[in-house]
C-alpha cells in the first residue's frame, strides 16, 4: 500500500481519544518522489481509463485510442 492511499483508509478509521482525533496509519511503503508520485497515479488513471472504453473495442485500439486523447502520439486521420 503506497503512503497516500494508507492515509485515505486511516482517514476512514479515525478514533477520538481523550478529546483528541487520532489516525492509525497502516504499513504501507516509504514516500515516492514527487517524479514516482506522478508516474504511479498517471499509470493508474490510465488503467482506469481504458477500464472504461467499451468493451468491443480491441486491446491494442483502446491504449493508442486513450494515448491519442491525452495527445502522447500523434492521431492519423
């Protein structure tokens, strides 16, 4: 479990000790850089955008069809 996501389900989990919020965070890996930070989550919302394309279209379609919408290659037609 990476740290952001570990702090979302601590979040979900907060106690109230003594007058106090309190956050168990769960184990989880160290801290990404700034630059792996961004590389996980665009690779994540990736997957998740190609989740969403129909389902008829073929594999290969879909990741030059979703690469061509976020303009990372050049769209023919």
């Amino acid at each position: 479990m990476k740290f952001g996501e570990a702090i979302m389900k601590a979040r979900e989990e907060i106690k109230l000790n003594q007058e106090v919020y309190t956050l168990d965070i769960p184990p989880h890996e160290e801290r990404m850089s700034y630059k792996e930070l961004c590389e996980y989550y665009n690779n994540k919302l990736f997957r998740y955008w190609l989740s969403t394309l129909s389902e008829d279209i073929p594999a290969f379609a879909k990741v030059q069809t979703l690469n061509c919408l976020l303009g990372r290659i050049k769209c023919q037609g």
